[in-house]
C-alpha cells in the first residue's frame, strides 16, 4: 500500500483504434490489472468514438446563424453549425483570434463546445464531446466490472484552455466512483485556522497527473492511478457536473 500523499500512474497499453460500439471497459481490463481502489482515467477522444460521435463535416448544412458567425471568426460554416448546435449559449466571440467560446448542453464553458478536428480524417470530421460524459463513465465503470470484477473509479478526462494562465491542462468531464471535489471548508488547518474556501477539484488534479504519463502522441488513452483509494466510492456519484459554477458565480462571464 502506497504511504499517504504517494501514488503511482501506469499507461494502459494494448487499447486499439476504437471504432463505434467498441468496449471499453473489457479493453481497459485486459491490459492492466485493475483493484476496487484504483481509478482509471481515459481521455475523450476514445469514449466519443465507441458512442458514434463522429460527424463528417459533408453531411452537415449550416444555417443561416452559423453562415453569418462563420463569416466574422474566419471558421468553416459547418464547423460552427455544430458548434452551435452543441451549444445552449455562446459565452463570447473574438473574431481576431478565431475564438468562440459557448457552453455546450453538458455545461462546461470551453472553445467550440469541445469539438475536436484532430487526428480525424484529414479535417473532413470532427469529434464531438460525449453526450452525457458522467454516464459514459458509469457505462465504463460497468464494463470493467463485467470484465474483470472490480470496480474502480472512472473518470473521462479532455484538455481544456484556462481563463486566467497560458497553457492547456487535462481535466475531467465525466467520473464515476470519485467525488470530483474534496472540500475542506469548515475544517481547521494546522495551526486551527477555519478553512473557508479550500475546495480541492481531486478529480481535475487526478485527470492531469494521468495525462502527464499518457501524453499527447503515444496512442495510450487510459491510465490506472494507484495509491488514491481514499477517493474512489463504491456508489457512482453526481459525477462532474457538481464541479459546475452557477452562471451568477462565474468569473469568466
């Protein structure tokens, strides 16, 4: 058992190219062994692709909003279609950058309702974000448990830009079995002081300390973390979307 603060990452090889329908969960189980406490964590990309959430850009006609929002950010029409489409608000434009920034239907305020053109065929489709990203989790929880007999902690992590410092860092959409925040507001720190505000996004920290052992090119989308047992719960939880700031308490809008 790992000593407290001490935890280990390890890549989960031998995942293929996932297409839709494909099992996560017995792929993830297979290449590496799991226990009840530890968390698995699994970028985006894959997740989308097994749920069918690829789209080729010639399929899609754009509208007349989309046409118009194209125009003034320098974005092809039907990229912004979907955008829109995946949208209930777009938070703010910059037609200088190219940038647009919306909260998609799943609530997390990122550039373009986190559609993803890369390493996709040829730029002719994109990927879009799971529809339900803490019920995937749920869903991979569960074939991980068929498969091999052990439930441990799922999370479905994604890069996301930051509002405030340069840089993008991984952090998790989705998660079942880990509280996403461990607060600590209204404990006592060292010297008896009354914590206020330190609520600690464990589930975002988890999310970027798997994605500095899977790395960007590697072709390895999961990662098992062990020695955070202390966080993973057998029920699956509220997942991610607790994280979410009420739009009257977010500094970004």
């Amino acid at each position: 058992m790992s000593g407290a603060g001490e935890f280990s990452v390890l890549p989960i090889p031998g995942i293929p190219e996932v297409a839709e329908g494909f099992d996560l969960g017995a792929a993830i189980a297979a290449g590496a062994e799991l226990t009840d406490e530890d968390v698995v964590a699994i970028s985006q990309k894959p997740v989308s692709k097994a749920e069918g959430r690829v789209v080729e850009l010639a399929t899609v006609t754009p509208g007349t909003a989309a046409e118009t929002l194209a125009a003034e950010l320098g974005k092809d029409p039907r990229l912004v279609e979907l955008i829109l489409a995946e949208s209930r608000a777009v938070v703010r434009t910059d037609p200088g950058r190219s940038i647009l920034i919306t909260e998609p239907v799943h609530g997390f305020v990122c550039a373009n309702s986190g559609i993803d053109t890369s390493n996709l065929s040829g730029g002719e489709a994109v990927l879009l974000l799971p529809e339900d990203s803490d019920r995937s989790a749920r869903r991979i929880r569960a074939e991980i448990e068929a498969a091999a007999g052990v439930r441990p902690a799922v999370l479905i992590t994604d890069s996301f830009g930051r509002a405030w410092r340069l840089g993008q860092s991984e952090v998790a959409i989705g998660c079942a079995g880990i509280d996403p925040l461990d607060d600590w507001r209204g404990r006592t720190d060292r010297a008896g002081m009354t914590l206020a505000a330190t609520n600690i996004a464990v589930a975002d920290q988890v999310a970027a300390a798997a994605d500095l052992a899977r790395t960007k090119t590697s072709g390895t989308p999961a990662v098992r973390l062990r020695g955070l047992g202390r966080f993973v719960r057998t029920e699956d939880g509220g997942g991610c979307r607790g994280q979410l700031r009420a739009p009257e308490d977010d500094l970004f809008r």
